[in-house]
C-alpha cells in the first residue's frame, strides 16, 4: 500500500509524495548525513544539518543553501483538515532521548519555566546535533543529564510540573 507524504519546504513550496518515489531516485549515500543526487542531468551535493523528529522537521544543505523541510504522512494531513493540531491534547512531562548520542548542552535549570517548543537540550547523534524542545509549557522539575554525558535512546532527560 502506498502512503502519501507532504512537503513543505521553507514555509512556501509544497510538495506530494508517494512512499515508492525515492526509489526513483539517482542517489548515492556518501555517509549517515549526506547525499549525492542527479536529477535531470544536474548534480546536487545534500548535507543533513539538523533534524527534529518529534515535529517531522529537518534543515537540509542542498549545495549550499539551507532549506527547512517539514514532512506530513496521511494522518497528519486528516487530523489539520479537521482543524485539529497534532499533540494538542498532550500532557508529556517526561522527555526522553530520542534516540542515543551525546549531551552537548543544557538550556534550562531546574525550577525555570518553559513554553512549548522552547529548547532544553542539545542532542549529537550520528554528527549531527538535535534540539530537543519541550512538548508544552511547565517549569523544569528535575534534570536527569549532564553536559558531555551520552545517553540511550528511551532514557529519561528532563521531568516537567
């Protein structure tokens, strides 16, 4: 079954996508961040310089220019229709690492308050640093991590109240 996808890129141009259409792509992966492409008979040099998987969002370098690119499956795409936003009901006051890597810094100390999407820490994984924002507004209740420590995918971060 083919899934469709929407892209945004930069907030202006949107895109739609069929899961089976990368697979017609010419590409060659150079490393975990980055990409040669040829399209029409023209070659593109793509660096992945930052992802944000809890917003389906990432920053890629695409010779030299940076494009922000959010990314859309079917559901998401129903739930803005019916004039829902995702997450909206959410309530998560544990943020968890996403994924394993290394703790480059911290943006808040405990008893500080936070608004959604507000950064609280900055994540390296796979070379490339990821901004861990926080799922809605509360004040820090703890902080699990230090700065240069590495943590696991699933390891509790920070707690909110």
């Amino acid at each position: 079954m083919n899934q469709n996808f929407k892209v945004k890129v930069n907030d202006s141009f949107e895109f739609n996508f069929k899961d089976s259409d990368p697979n017609n792509l010419d590409v060659i992966k150079l490393s975990k961040s980055k990409l040669h492409l040829i399209k029409n008979n023209k070659s593109f040099n793509i660096k992945l310089k930052k992802l944000d998987f809890l917003n389906k969002e990432y920053i890629l370098n695409v010779n030299s220019n940076n494009y922000t690119v959010k990314i859309s499956n079917q559901l998401d795409q129903l739930i803005k229709e019916m004039g829902f936003s995702v997450g909206s009901s959410k309530k998560a006051n544990d943020i968890k690492a996403p994924m394993p890597g290394l703790i480059l810094n911290i943006n808040v100390k405990i008893g500080q308050e936070v608004e959604e999407n507000e950064p609280l820490i900055i994540l390296e994984a796979m070379k490339m640093e990821n901004t861990i924002g926080s799922p809605n507004n509360g004040i820090v209740k703890s902080i699990h991590v230090k700065s240069g420590e590495t943590v696991e995918k699933g390891e509790l971060m920070i707690e909110l109240e």
